[in-house]
C-alpha cells in the first residue's frame, strides 16, 4: 500500500550509526533516568537511598551523532555535562520482567545528557516540568550503538569524562541504584517500551559547566568512547 500523502515533508527519521556496520538504528523515543548514581544524588543535595526511580524524556531529534559539534544553547549561562550509559532497545513490552530486560537491549552506547541546569533550577522551584532545561537541540550526543551480540551486557565497567584533558567525572556501571534491568522492567510499568526505544540510564558525580572551546571526551571502558567540541 502506498504511503498516504502528507499535508507537509514528512519529518527525517533519525537514525544512529552501528558500530562496525553501515547498518542504522532507528530511534523512537528517548527515556532518561534521574538520579541513579548515589554519589550523585548527594552532589544534587538529595537523599541517594533507594526510592523507586524517576524517569524524563528527551526528543528523538535532540541526539547528536557521533563527530558532531555541541552548540552552546541559547537563554542558559549555566550548561553542564553528564555522562551516561545509553541501552537501545530491539524489543519492548509492558509490564516486562526484570529477568527477561536484557532480551530488550539491542546494544549500548555512551553519551552525554547536556542540561541547561540554571533553566532546570528555575523548573524545579516552580513545580515544573525539565523539558526546558533537557530536552533543548542537540543535547544528546551519543556514540554510535556497539551491539550486545559483541560485548554482552556490561553490568560492571569503568564510566568516565574528561574536559580539556582533566579527568572530571570517574565512575563505575556498577553503582548505579537501579540497574540495567530494574530500569526496564521499572520503566515498562509506566510507558509500553518498543523497538527503537533509547534508554539514558544516568550520570556519577563530578557534573560541571561547560564553556564554548571546551573539548569533552567521555567513555564506557569496553564498550564506547565519544568526543565532543563545544561551539
């Protein structure tokens, strides 16, 4: 059947690269999850006990693709980085079951969740929502996805990001609160996750601000390495 015609262009599908493929994966939605590194959690001035997670989203199109520039956003004067592991999922459901999850997870990937964090502040004092301060263009970088039929599923490696050469944030997949396949199974009880879906699980401490001319490097030891200049 032919695809009907549309009233405008239809918008680009966005698609990230496969490591070591020119296949692409495509994305539908970008779930992010809050606070999930104790270390964390006390930079931010909160309790790191474990309470159910919390979760926000971003827009498809806010990923940037590996060996592209960051630009610096505009109505912010405070932008800080945070590194993060990133599961692409190849399958979903409801209600999934944490011992099922990994079956979900395509590959992984490292990226940054850039956040306009006075933005964010003036939303949290307000009662508001973060899109403001989260889901703003280009505010996703992520490397391209390495698929868990090659690496497995790293529950334990180190996770880290350098800015101009110094080492800033230093952490481990291992500390996060809510692992790999608690997020899923918790997330799924919330949203029907589907193929396509992208899962940003989370960042250690050491989030700081960015300035134009910085250079970012970040990594998941095993897994990913993805650098990212500041325009």
């Amino acid at each position: 059947m032919p695809h009907p015609v549309t009233v405008i262009p239809r918008p680009a599908p966005v698609l990230l690269p496969v490591d070591g493929s020119d296949e692409r994966f495509p994305v539908r939605r970008v779930y992010c999850v809050g606070r999930n590194y104790a270390d964390h959690a006390i930079e931010m001035g909160h309790d790191p006990s474990r309470e159910p997670p919390f979760f926000f989203q971003k827009n498809a199109d806010n990923l940037l693709p590996a060996g592209s520039a960051f630009p610096y956003p505009p109505l912010s004067k405070d932008v800080h980085y945070e590194v993060e592991c990133v599961l692409a999922l190849k399958s979903g459901g409801t209600n999934i079951e944490a011992t099922q999850a990994l079956d979900c997870i395509y590959g992984y990937a490292v990226g940054i969740d850039f956040t306009r964090r006075d933005l964010q502040g003036e939303a949290k004092k307000l009662g508001r929502p973060w899109e403001v301060g989260k889901a703003f263009e280009h505010s996703a970088p992520v490397s391209p996805i390495v698929p868990a039929s090659r690496i497995g599923h790293p529950s334990q490696a180190r996770i880290w990001l350098e800015q101009n050469g110094s080492r800033v944030q230093d952490g481990d997949l291992n500390q996060m609160i809510w692992k790999v396949p608690e997020i899923i199974a918790e997330l799924s009880k919330l949203f029907t996750l589907a193929p396509g879906d992208i899962i940003m699980t989370g960042t250690p401490a050491g989030v700081g601000a960015v300035s134009r001319g910085d250079r970012i490097s970040c990594g998941i030891d095993g897994v990913a390495t993805l650098s990212v200049e500041v325009v």
